[in-house]
C-alpha cells in the first residue's frame, strides 16, 4: 500500500472561512444586476457631473470626483446640482 501526501505548503482542502465567505457573498444583496436596477435609479443623489454624467451624493463627492476625473475642467455647483 502506497502512501501519497499533499504538496508541500499547499492546503488540500478549503477553510471553513472560506467557506462561509462564499456561502455569506452568494446569499447577499451586493444591489447588482437586474434585482438592484429600481434601486440604483432611486438613489439620492443631488449632483450629477455635467462631463461624464457619474451621480454623485454629495457636493463634498462631486468636489473629490471632479478633481480626480476632470483635472482640467473647472467645477460649477449650480450646473450640476440636480432638480
């Protein structure tokens, strides 16, 4: 009867965190797809960036996504606050 061991240093098995990782991201509600699209309509959001037309919630996030996405252009609040 020959006896044949794993890899060195490689697990043969899942944890049990892993595991229930899985189990927990599968059973979640992460608001994707087609289930989460009502949602994501109805967001409340205040701005909208006039050259991409990204939502945002805030003007401290249009602020931070203006000077991240759009360096050269120069932000105006009024423009992009949304009715």
């Amino acid at each position: 009867l020959i006896h044949t061991m794993g890899g060195k240093a490689k697990p043969t098995k899942h944890t049990s965190k892993e595991i229930a990782k899985k189990v927990f991201e599968a059973n979640v509600n992460r608001g994707g797809g087609g289930a989460g699209a009502a949602a994501r309509q109805d967001a409340k959001c205040g701005f909208k960036c006039y050259v991409c037309l990204c939502q945002q919630p805030s003007e401290k996030s249009l602020q931070i996504h203006f000077d991240a996405k759009h360096p050269k252009e120069t932000l105006d609040i009024e423009k992009a606050r949304v009715a």
